[in-house]
C-alpha cells in the first residue's frame, strides 16, 4: 500500500503519494500554516482526500520531534507545537515521525550507501541547517541504526 509522505519546512510543505516502488504517483505543495489549527486541518483533509490509497502517514519536521508522542515540539523556523494525533482518522493509518535531518539521511542511506558503508553524515540545506549522524550498532526504532541530531 502508498505512503503519504510530508516535509514541512519554516516557508512550505511539499507533500507526496509514494507507491512501495518508491515511484512518486502525485506531489503538491502549500505555505506552512502560520499555527497548529491550520496544520492540522490542511493535513487532515489531504490525508481524508488519500485514507482508501494509503497505509500509512509519514512527516519530517525541522526541528524537535517527540516521537514517542507523535509531537513535534520546537524549531528555529517553525515555532508552534503540533500534536499529530489530532490528524483526521488517526488510527487507521501508521504515522510516522522523525526529524527533516534524519528523514533525508534514512533515505540516503538505504538507498544508496547500506551496501557500502556503516556510517553516514548528511547535513541538510533548507530555510534552516539540519545535520543527521547514522552509525550501524544496535537495534532501534528503525531497525539497524542508532543516531545523534544536532540541530544548529
């Protein structure tokens, strides 16, 4: 099943339906919301107009996530708590949150780099600087990878 997937930045959100194949089926793009509410409903809605093509939910934020708590707490360009459970249909989708950093270096890293290396830096270019360190340990969350973040 696809996987909607969002990178909200401190100015835009682009977003996109991506099929197992990793093959883009439809991408679109919209301002961030200047506060909680209008995230929340703006995703809801894209996520009702998509819940019969979809399986699951993904988000990378600019800045501090609880993942845990599917809650992303701060950043430099982007500063309002979002609770993701409050997303329409909540449960009958998996949601999955993570830093912009570390999204974009999970992304390298197993498309390109797994086979060739156990260790990866990115440092991620946007409306702010981002930095994701992937070092193969011990199992976590995602698997094979253990990381720090450091936000600049």
């Amino acid at each position: 099943m696809n996987v909607l997937a969002f990178d909200v930045g401190g100015t835009s959100i682009k977003y996109g339906l991506v099929a197992d194949t990793l093959e883009i089926i439809s991408k679109d793009k919209f301002p961030t919301p200047e506060n909680e509410e209008k995230l929340i409903d703006l995703f809801s809605k894209i996520i009702e107009d998509n819940l019969s093509d979809i399986s699951k939910v993904s988000v990378a934020m600019p800045g501090y996530v609880s993942v845990a708590n599917n809650k992303y707490l701060y950043g430099a360009h982007l500063r309002y708590d979002i609770d993701f459970s409050k997303l329409s249909k909540f449960s009958e989708y998996e949601f999955y949150l993570d830093n912009d950093a570390n999204v974009a270096a999970y992304c390298e890293y197993f498309q390109n780099y797994k086979n060739k290396y156990s260790n990866l830096i990115m440092l991620t270019f946007g409306t702010g600087v981002g930095l994701s360190l992937i070092h193969i340990s011990e199992p976590t969350r995602l698997g094979m990878i253990s990381y720090a973040v450091f936000c600049l």
